[in-house]
C-alpha cells in the first residue's frame, strides 16, 4: 500500500520537549478498515503520537501522514480528513444536544440532518429525551455519548479516540463498540487510545504496546479467540524497562 493510500503512518518519530524525548522512533501504521488499538502507561506518549496526527507538536525526526498529507506542513488539510474524540470532550452547555451536534458538523463542513442526528444518539446510547436538552445538565457519559454520535457522523477516512470509553457505562461501551466496528465496515481507519485492554481485545485488530516513545509489542488478533487476553494483561502489567517517557 502506498504512502497517499495509507489513512495513518508514522515512521521512526522522534518528539522531544526540551530535554525530555517523549517519542523515541516511534513506527505505526493503520489500514483503512481496521481498529488499532494504542496502550502504554502514563507518560508514555500516547497522547503525543494522537497530537503529531493532529499536527499540534513539532517532530525532532520522522515522518507521520494522514492520508499521504503530512500535518506539520498541512495541519489543517489533514484535520479535514480526522474524527478525533478526546477524553474530555469540549461541548456548548447553553446549547442542546442536536443543536451541539448541528453547530460542530458545521464547524468542519459538513451538514447532517435531525433526522442523521438522531439516528447517530440513538446508536451512541443516548436517550431521546435527552436529545433537545441543553448539555448544561448533562452528566459526563451523556456529553461523552454526544461527543462519539458527532465524530462518528463525519465520516472521514481516519478516526481517533482518546479513552473513548471513559464515563460510559457497561451498556453504553457495548453502544459504543458496535458503533466502531461499523465505522470500521465502511472502511475507516481506527486509532483507539486506551487502558482498557478487554475492550481493546474485543474490537481491535491490533493491539500495541507503548513504552518510552516506542512500539515495544505489536500483536494481531487470530483465530476465534482473538487475542490471549491473560499474556496481554501480563504484559501490560509490567515494569516498563526503562525509564517511562
């Protein structure tokens, strides 16, 4: 596959903040239509590998694209072509949710209609009588459930999501599961940034480990179970072997 065809690439990326390196050769690919799953300790340059797609830091070395554009030179061309949900979503609380979600779709371009709107909550797991309140009252998984019905309704080649789960109850992650594999259906790309490996396990098919700034195990789901959920743990679960970035 080349470059221009590749939804997410990063090769030997190297960020630094002063004397602190974060990304260490960083090297990571993601084919359209497919879930990758990022996991790492604190510290150890998750959210900095999601800022370089963004083209929020500046790389010391390497290369990272998004769809063959480069987002240190084309930062806001590449943002045309990501969904990008945080962990803690910046949402408008004197507007309701469809106005929330009318008000950002315009933001980057796009339109949907109440009808697509709703269609998108209802999936997310958001109630409809919730659908025409203002976020002011709104408890952190329901403004996380509007923040994923937004996103998902760009329907952009790429898709990042920072602890997308965070908030959500045991339901509403199942919500929220089937919504990516769907995503992943119609041929998206999936970065997923996360600590939750069981989840990561059930709808990725990769999992990564990050460790001071690198991939230090890389593995594919196989067969019918999947992934060995009991090593992954084991391997989460360890000491970094250095310091941690």
């Amino acid at each position: 596959m080349t470059e221009a065809l590749t939804p997410i690439l990063i090769d030997d990326l190297a960020v630094t903040y002063g004397n602190h390196q974060v990304l260490a050769g960083l090297s990571l690919s993601a084919p359209a239509g497919s879930v990758t799953a990022l996991l790492g300790g604190n510290g150890a340059g998750k959210s900095t590998t999601l800022s370089a797609l963004l083209g929020f830091v500046k790389a010391s070395s390497g290369r990272v694209s998004v769809c063959g554009i480069d987002p240190r030179t084309a930062p806001d061309e590449a943002r045309r072509h990501i969904a990008y949900l945080p962990e803690n979503v910046a949402l408008y609380e004197h507007l309701t949710a469809v106005e929330n979600a009318q008000y950002l779709l315009a933001l980057s371009g796009g339109k949907q209609d109440r009808a697509a709107i709703a269609a998108a909550f209802a999936a997310a797991g958001l109630q409809e009588r919730g659908w025409d309140q203002r976020l002011g009252a709104f408890s952190k998984g329901m403004r996380q459930k509007v923040a994923i019905a937004v996103a998902l309704l760009r329907e952009v080649p790429v898709l990042l999501l920072d602890e997308p789960t965070s908030g959500l109850d045991p339901r509403a992650t199942a919500d929220f599961n089937a919504l990516v594999l769907a995503v992943r259906g119609r041929g998206t790309a999936v970065l997923m940034v996360t600590h939750d490996l069981l989840g990561a396990a059930h709808i990725s098919d990769r999992i990564c480990f990050l460790e001071c700034g690198r991939i230090v195990q890389d593995v594919a789901a196989q067969g019918p179970e999947r992934f060995d959920v009991r090593a992954l743990h084991a391997r989460f679960a360890a000491p970094a072997k250095g310091l941690a970035a």
